[in-house]
C-alpha cells in the first residue's frame, strides 16, 4: 500500500479554482473505524455550495477540508475492535472526505456494496440513494412499512406523487423508490433526460421547459434548485411538499437533508442485486476533473450521477 494519496481539497472558499489536488500521508483507522481504498466517489451539487461557504455554518467545516461524501471501495486495513468487516471486503458508505484515494471511515457507516455492478458504479447511491430514501419513505411516507405496502405518513401506496427536478443524480432513484413503492410518479425532466427518467418508471413526463406542473398531487418531491418564486409555486400543487433544494415557504412544505444510514443502504443494495434498481451513470471522470466538473454544475450544465475515479488517479 502506498504510503501517500492524492486528495481534493479546498484551502479557502471561493470559486472552482480554489480546489487544490494535494498529495497527503495515507491515514490510519482509529478505534472502531477502518481504512477504504477508493475505487470512486460521485459529484454532488451539495459539493459547489461546500466549496463556495455557503454550507459552512450549517455543516461546520474546518479548512483545509477534503471533498465528497460518497465512498465506494475495498478495505484496506482494520482499526482496533472492528470485527464486522475485513480487509477486502467492498463496502460503500456516506462519509465527509471522500475525494481522496483513502478514506479513514467509522464501521457503523458502512455498508455491504452491491455486487451485480462495478464497485465504481456503486459510488453514485450513497448520498443520492440515501435522499431519496429518506424523501420517499421517510418524509413523504410513502410504503414506509415496506415496499410495495401502504405507509404510516402522508401519503400510502397509490399515491400520486410529482417528483420536480427527475433528472438528477437524487431524481432518478427517487422515480425508481416511489414507482417499488406503489405510488403514480409524474416526473419533471428536460428533453435530454427525459428517456432516462421514463425507461426507468415514470408513469408521466412533464417537460418542465414548456409545460406548467400539474396539480393535485399527493405529494410533491423538490429534488431542483429553483428560485424562490418558483420554489413557492410548487405549494399548491401537492397536500405535502418535501423539499432538499430551494426551501418552499409553505405550511405544507417541509426541507430536509439527507443522512448516513448503513441499514438504508444495506436496503438499496439489495434492491439492485435484486434488479428491482438501476443505477445510472450519466459520466465519469479522473479527480483533477473535479475543477471542470465544478464550473459546468454552475452553469446548470451538469446531469444525473457523475462519477469520479480514485483507482490509479
């Protein structure tokens, strides 16, 4: 094993030049934690509002701080007390830090990676998995006693739900989860992503470019940043609104951001071994194309699930 890595960091906030592609010590795993060595991670649009500051406060960053949430790769070495894994094993997991070729991670986050697909493919469920999880069956309580079943919350099997914003990397797990789940999913995408977002289960495909939203939803799933005076237009179109981008100020609305859970991923793993989940990869590339990846995201020139090579990188 190497004993140096290459990891993107940002020193400063600012734009996407401030990402800096540094070569650091490979670290080792403290109690209760191992060591993974990266086959990928993924892109996230959450990772420019990190690097700008705008999420400063909300997730206490301490600069210089390493990129990416989603880890997916084999582990390389055991800290003490860990049992339930061992070296070799592929796992994934949510955890901060993760555009780096190693990642220090605490066992309890991490989770069996699925293996009907490469591991590198597997980077793109963690965060976008995870939220769209916890959006469809958490939130909107959509065949929250199991898939396919009738759930505790708003809105049970059968309901119709309108996922804004289909074609990203949330969008499109979202369509899948809701679609196992029993609802009627009508889905807002542009014409280059519409294909994707009907062959993987879509009932309807709104053009959001030249067709108005339709209402009388159930429930009304926010994945896209939009303006604040569109965000408050979604309102009236659901009896519930649950929002990750651009909060809807609304008494039916409610904002959430995802979170690292082992057992959900242990979940959608399955489901994709199963082959009842896709995992669809829109593009992949070597970290140091991170910088790029960053200004094409701010210019709203980015889609689906992107992912970033660590292997040989």
């Amino acid at each position: 094993m190497s004993r140096t890595m290459r990891a993107a960091r940002v020193h400063a906030y600012g734009g996407p030049d401030v990402i800096r592609y540094d070569e650091l010590p490979v670290p080792s795993p403290g109690p209760g934690e191992v060591l993974v060595r990266q086959a990928a991670t993924s892109f996230n649009p959450s990772d420019a509002g990190l690097r700008s500051g705008y999420l400063h406060e909300a997730l206490g960053i301490t600069l210089p701080h390493t990129l990416g949430w989603d880890v997916a790769g084999t582990v390389a070495a055991l800290g003490p007390g860990v049992t339930a894994l061992e070296v070799g094993d592929p796992v994934i997991g949510l955890v901060a830090g993760a555009a780096a070729e190693y990642v220090v991670a605490p066992v309890d986050l991490l989770a069996p990676a699925p293996r009907s697909i490469p591991l590198a493919h597997a980077a793109a469920i963690p965060v976008a998995g995870l939220t769209a999880w916890q959006a469809v069956h958490e939130q909107a309580g959509i065949g929250q006693a199991g898939i396919g079943q009738a759930g505790t919350g708003q809105a049970g099997s059968g309901a119709r739900v309108l996922v804004n914003g289909a074609g990203g990397g949330v969008g499109l797990f979202a369509v899948q989860l809701a679609k196992l789940a029993g609802a009627t999913v009508i889905a807002t995408a542009s014409p280059r992503s519409a294909e994707a977002v009907r062959r993987l289960g879509a009932d309807e495909v709104v053009d959001y470019t030249t067709t108005p939203l339709p209402g009388g939803m159930d429930v009304v799933l926010n994945l896209a940043a939009v303006p604040p005076e569109q965000a408050a237009a979604l309102a009236p179109l659901g009896r519930t609104v649950i929002t990750i981008a651009t909060p809807v100020d609304a008494p039916n609305a409610r904002h959430f951001i995802g979170r690292a859970d082992a057992g959900q991923l242990t979940e959608l793993a399955g489901l994709i071994d199963k082959g009842e989940l896709v995992v669809e990869i829109a593009e992949t590339h070597p970290l140091t194309g991170l910088t790029e990846l960053h200004r094409r995201a701010e210019a709203g020139r980015t889609r689906g699930k992107i992912l970033i090579t660590l292997e040989n990188s």
